[in-house]
C-alpha cells in the first residue's frame, strides 16, 4: 500500500479549506494511507529581515525534517520547482511506489516557503504554477491532486 505524508508548516483556519482537505483525505484512502503533520509555523511580521526570515525557516526546518520518516522519497512544494501535468504527477507516484519507496512524503512551507536545508534533502521539488497561491489554500489543491493522481492509477472516473 502506498504510504503518504503531508509535512505542513502551520494550522488551516478556515472551516472550508478544512472541511475540503477531510473530504480529499476521505477519498484518499480508498487507495492509500495518508496522514498530515502540521508543524507550527513561525510568525512572520511584514517588517522581518532576511536573517529573521532565515532563522524562522531554519526553526520549521528542524522541526520538518524531524517528522520525516525514514527511507522517505521527498518531494518538496517550491515556487522553482517543477512544473508537471496531473498524469505526471500520478506516474511519478507510481514508478515512485515501485522503485523508490512506498513512503512519498510531501512538504508545503510556510509563508516564506521552506529553507535550504530541506530543499536539500529534497528528491523532487514540484511547482503547481508560475502563480503564488497562500500555503493554506496549496494544501487542499494538494490533497486534490493527490486523489486525482490516484484516481488516474485506478482508472477511476473521477479524472476525465
């Protein structure tokens, strides 16, 4: 069985954004075992400077890269990561799940995206779009790709 984990930094607020992770996470496990770990996020005013900026990255990044399992294939969410359609994205979970590790972990950063350190240990970085979309609002596209990608493997009809 394919083994998921979202790593993602803070809490959702807003009772819709929750309400849509629960229901993709629902459909998930028709096809696989997922859990989301949120660790807390550190807080951002607008007036921080880049070395506030990188020390508050490196304090999520320790507390990341301590949920990470072991023998783990990371993919980590960067704006300069790679662009892929839906069905590459279903196949890099399969030949992933095949060849690699059943464990795919997937990390979503905060406001200030992830540090160095992580992108480092990083397997894949994948981009959902040129455009910057809140953290919050990334994790329910996630989940929903996720279930797409899955659904795309089981020849589902939820794909079209």
């Amino acid at each position: 069985m394919i083994n998921l984990t979202i790593i993602a930094v803070g809490k959702l607020k807003e009772r819709y954004l929750v309400d849509g992770v629960n229901e993709y996470v629902k459909r998930i496990t028709k096809y696989a075992k997922i859990d989301i770990i949120e660790v807390q996020d550190e807080k951002n005013p607008a007036n921080d400077s880049d070395a506030e900026i990188k020390k508050k990255l490196e304090v999520e990044a320790s507390q990341i890269i301590s949920k990470i399992p072991k023998e783990a294939y990371l993919i980590t969410l960067e704006i300069n990561g790679d662009l892929i359609s839906s069905e590459e994205l279903a196949l890099l979970i399969d030949k992933t799940t095949q060849f690699e590790s059943n464990k795919i972990v997937l990390i979503i950063g905060g406001s200030h995206g992830l540090s160095d350190q992580v992108k480092q240990l990083s397997n894949k970085s994948l981009s959902f779009s040129k455009m910057t979309f809140p953290h919050q609002l990334m994790r329910l596209i996630l989940v929903e790709q996720i279930y797409r990608s899955l659904s795309i493997l089981n020849h589902s009809s939820y794909h079209k």
